[in-house]
C-alpha cells in the first residue's frame, strides 16, 4: 500500500513538472510571438517615416529646388504651365540685341538672340531695363566636367527668381554640347517651365545632355570679355577647391545693359 502511495505521488509530482515545464514554454511561445508583432510593427512605422520624409522632401520643404546648369540637360515643348507674369514674347522683336554684362567691373560683350529664343530674350530684356541685376551675385561656379558660372538670383542661394517662371526650353542644342562663351537659361532638372532670371555663362566648352525636359535655353553668347573673365573669377574655381560651389572670388553683377 505504502509502495502504491509513494507511486502516486511521484506520478503526480511528474506531472506537475511537465505542466510547469509546458507553461514555461508556452510563455516563451507568447513573449516570442509578442516580439515579433512588435519588430513587424516597428519596422512599418519607420517605413511609413521614411516614405513620408522622401514625399516632404520632394514634393515640398522650405524653399524651392535650385535650377541648375547640372549633367542633365532638348526638345522645346514646355511640359507644364507658365507661373505668374511672364513678359510676352514680343518683347524680344524678333532680332539681336547687344549689350555689356559687368561681373566685378570686367565688361563683357553680350549679344542676345531674339530671333531664336523669344519668350526668354524678353524675360531677360525686361529683367535688364528694370535694373532687376543690379548688385545681384554669381552664386555658383563648376569645373572638372562642367564649366559655367552661375549668375542671376537675387536671393545668392539658387533658390531665387523674378516672381514668375516660364517655358518652353528654347535654342537648345541638339548635341547638347554648349561652347565656350555661351549664355543659357537655368533652370530646375527635369522641368522645362522652371526658367526665372538665373542664367550661366559657359567659360570653356561643355557638354550638357538632356534629362527628360530637354536640354537649356540658349539665349545668347559672349562677344569679348572672356578671356577676362577667366583670368580675373573662374581660373580661381570654387570655394574651399571643391567642383562645384560658390566662386572662390565673390563676384556681383555691377552692370547690365542692353540696346
């Protein structure tokens, strides 16, 4: 009888280590399955972050994209819509018109086409006459593999502009390549109606391809002054030696006329 006893109760103290043995599983089971939900959870929280903070950056923030003279610049049909007051296309009559642009009091010679880019000829011409340049600075210099100066935004960060933007790309090169003492429209990648009052003089030959806007407005050329111009602000290159960035000399717009 004794025996049978002493049988039952190591039965049941078995048995109640397996069920002790089952619940510490199970808990693990619960803790597991517990961490799982709260990584999967997790990680759609920092998903849905990351998407939200790329459609902010790009769809909106402070500021607006800077237009640029980039790798990536030709048809000429606009693909969006003109944005403010942008002079008519008249303005420009169809012809040349020459003048001085004066980078740190070093004139130089500038003709303007109005025959072949006429709704940015006009753009420039009623910019000019205004005195909208006066004082303004050259913001941005590249080298290496595009050789421009930037110019034109009153701002002096690439953000800036008239008040108004405007298409379609015009005169643009077919080859996208863009000689030396050529003067072209600047403008946000991939947009075509993005044109403002910042322009780039290009200083040594440089190949520009198109991005899915096109290629940039080729409004006109330097006549003389270049060779100045090199001596006395690019051949410094950017600040701080990098390929592109503000110019190493400061440079400002001193004068600009036109006739």
């Amino acid at each position: 009888m004794a025996s049978n006893d002493r049988q039952a109760r190591e039965e049941r103290a078995r048995l109640r280590t397996y069920q002790a043995r089952q619940e510490v599983h199970a808990g693990k089971q619960r803790r597991r399955s517990r961490d799982n939900l709260i990584a999967v959870l997790a990680l759609v929280v920092v998903l849905a972050l990351a998407v939200g903070a790329q459609l902010f950056f790009f769809s909106g923030g402070p500021g607006a994209p800077e237009p640029t003279a980039s790798e990536t610049p030709s048809p000429t049909e606009a693909a969006g819509e003109n944005d403010g007051e942008v002079p008519s296309p008249d303005l420009a009559e169809g012809r040349t018109w020459t003048g001085t642009l004066t980078l740190n009091d070093i004139p130089l010679g500038v003709e303007l086409d109005g025959a072949a880019a006429p709704q940015a000829v006009s753009s420039e011409i009623s910019l000019i006459q205004s005195g909208f340049y006066d004082g303004v600075a050259c913001h941005r210099l590249t080298k290496d593999t595009i050789w421009v100066l930037q110019c034109g935004d009153p701002d002096g960060d690439g953000s800036g502009g008239p008040g108004y933007s405007y298409g379609p790309i015009e005169n643009a090169p077919a080859d996208g390549v863009y000689p030396a003492g050529t003067i072209a429209m600047a403008r946000v990648p991939n947009d075509a109606n993005s044109q403002g009052s910042q322009f780039f003089i290009v200083y040594e030959d440089t190949t520009l391809p198109a991005d899915s806007a096109g290629g940039y407005t080729v409004i006109g050329t330097v006549t003389s002054g270049l060779d100045e111009l090199r001596a006395g602000i690019t051949d410094a290159g950017a600040e701080g030696g990098v390929s592109d960035g503000a110019p190493a000399v400061p440079t400002t717009i001193t004068g600009f006329t036109i006739e």
